[in-house]
C-alpha cells in the first residue's frame, strides 16, 4: 500500500509524512513494492506453503525475486536459480 490514512503518527523510517488535515494524517509508504517488476532471480518451491515460508524468508528482496510453485510445464523448461 503507497499511501495511508491515520490518526496516528507512524514510524519517519518507514512512511513520510505527505500532509494533513485536522487530526487526519496522510503518509506515503517509503518501503513499497510496486505491482509489477521484472524478477531478478525465480525460486520455484513445491509447494504454497513452501512458497508462503520463502516469501516470509526473503521479506526485503520481494521487489527483485520471484517465488513460484510447480505445476506448469513452462516452468519446468526454465533455467531456475534455486528449487525448494
């Protein structure tokens, strides 16, 4: 999420601070992941649950990895980096 509404300060190393009105505040998350990006690097895991651990694993290199499960035969063709 890029931008937030609160009525609560948060964290300046996180979120900047973009104005505010009343007590209503309207921050700007510094730390988003954009919706689409070319991945670096692809780590196919066997698994969704397998999958869900990676993610929680890589948590601030999400905006240049890729975790993907089996299942597709085009998958199977590409030359991965890892296999969980």
């Amino acid at each position: 999420m890029k931008y937030l509404l609160t009525f609560e300060k948060l964290p300046e190393d996180k979120y900047k601070l973009v104005m505010s009105e009343g007590e209503t505040l309207l921050y700007e998350n510094q730390q988003v992941i954009k919706r689409a990006f070319l991945a670096q690097k692809v780590i196919k895991v066997a698994t969704p649950e397998k999958a869900l651990e990676k993610i929680f694993e890589l948590n601030d290199k999400l905006s240049s990895v890729a975790v993907v499960t089996g299942g597709s035969q085009s998958l199977e063709n590409l030359n991965l980096e890892e296999k969980c």
